[in-house]
C-alpha cells in the first residue's frame, strides 16, 4: 500500500514534537504540502527546518499559536483561509493531578485545547472539504477518553467530550467522501519520556533500565505490548486515516493503545 497525498494541504496542531512531529513527517513523505504548529517561534522554526531537512521537496510552513484561546485559534485561521484538505487535531496537554486540587482554570484550559480548539478549526476547515468533496480531519484522542482515569480527571473529560465532537462532525459528513475520525494513543514514548523514567526511577526506587515496565505494569496492566507505543506507530494509524484507503472509516475511534482498553 503506497499512501499519496500530492496537492493536498495538511495542518498539524501540536507538530514541532513528539506524535504530532511523526504525523507531519509521514504526511511529508506521502507528498502532503504541511502546516506545522506549536506555542513558540523557535520551536516552530527548528521543526521547519528538521522536516526541511528530511523531505526537501515538499512545501512546509508554520504558524505559533495558543490554542487554549480563541486569539490563538484566530491566528491559525487568518494563515489557512479554511482551505486544508487534511486536519490533525493533535495538540493536547496532561498533568496529574488530584481531583479536588484541579482548579477551575486548569479545567478550562484542558477544555479549550482539547475540545474548543477542534471546533473553531474543524468549523472554519469543513465547509471548504464537503464543497471540494474530499477531505480529512482527525482528532488525537487519548484511552484516557474512554475509561477516564482518576488521577487526570479533567484531562479524561475533555478528552471524552473530544470523542463527542468527533461522532457528532462525522454525521455532517454523510454522503460525502470527507471522513471525521480520532485516533486514540495510550502510553507513548515522545520526547521528554527520558527525562520522566529517570524520575520514576528514582521516585520508585527501581532501576532505571527496568522503569519504563514497571510504569506499564503499575498504571497500565492491561497492556498487551507491554511496553510504550513509539510515536511512528501512533503516527502510522493517523497517516493511513489522512489516506484515500481509509474511505470506509468514518466516524470511529481507532484504538493504538497497544491493548489497554479490555472492551471489544
């Protein structure tokens, strides 16, 4: 199976690292011009010119933004006027953190991200794709949006509230051939994971070649690869639903949690 992707214009929110970096360099690499996003300029820059680098034919651009406000969303619609054909919802922030300590702006900060953000970007994006007859978005969802854990509530909610969005863009599409999806990761090594087992090696007191597992099988023993997901395997799913091939898929959370979830 060779994914194309030529003439297509793709915008990746959270995309200077991590699963959304992977996503913009497999779209690059399908022939996909990319519209790369993160919050600071340098950041943004660096990862121009990283995919630049990697796929020196293909046309990549960048926009800074916050997206947690509608200024930031604003930003990024001013630069792509609604005319994407492809729209990864990635950019997603997480803390652990108690229930009754979360307050009332953190709460809405994981809501504006997650969720707000999708709409004003999948409302300024989706009425150009069902004129044109052809288009992508997909939202990176989390497991988290299915069994809510407790230690990150807010960041479960807005992650289910995500899914709703999704399901509920996907049925304006009916008839069409623009498809509405999410993708949804569990555990994944991206950048900083290094950083985070030496911690948890140290807070755990086990050695650090053997954190990454024991993390797993404390927090997620219903795992069956055992281990984190690479963000090329996350990546990999999100490619193939930006793809013509996934022209039956539409509506549907699509598991790449490595197993977690235990429900058929």
């Amino acid at each position: 199976m060779h994914i194309e992707l030529n003439g297509r214009t793709a915008l990746v929110t959270g995309s200077t690292r991590g699963i959304g970096a992977a996503v913009s360099r497999q779209l690059a690499g399908c022939g996909a011009r990319v519209i790369l996003h993160g919050r600071s300029q340098d950041s943004v820059t660096q990862a121009i010119d990283h995919l630049r680098t990697e796929c020196p034919s293909v046309e990549v651009s960048g926009v800074v933004a916050d997206l947690a406000s509608e200024d930031g969303c604003c930003d990024i619609l001013r630069l792509i006027d609604g005319n994407i054909d492809v729209l990864v919802h990635n950019a997603g922030v997480y803390e652990w953190v108690p229930f009754a300590d979360i307050p009332d702006d953190a709460w809405l900060r994981m809501f504006n991200i997650h969720v707000m953000a999708g709409v004003r970007l999948a409302r300024a994006a989706l009425p150009r794709m069902l004129q044109n007859n052809w288009g992508r978005i997909v939202f990176v969802g989390s497991d988290a949006g299915v069994y809510v854990p407790g230690e990150m509530l807010h960041y479960g909610v807005t992650k289910a509230a995500e899914l709703a969005l999704m399901r509920g863009l996907a049925e304006l599409t009916k008839g069409t051939a623009v498809t509405v999806n999410a993708v949804l990761p569990g555990p994944t090594a991206v950048e900083g994971a290094e950083r985070f087992f030496d911690d948890y090696a140290e807070r755990n007191a086990v050695p650090r070649e053997t954190a990454e597992r024991h993390f797993i099988r404390g927090s997620r023993p219903t795992s069956l690869i055992d281990r984190m997901a690479t963000v090329d395997e996350v990546a990999n799913l999100i490619t193939y639903v930006c793809s013509a091939f996934s022209s039956a898929t539409n509506g549907a959370a699509l598991r790449a949690e490595g197993g977690i979830l235990r429900h058929i």
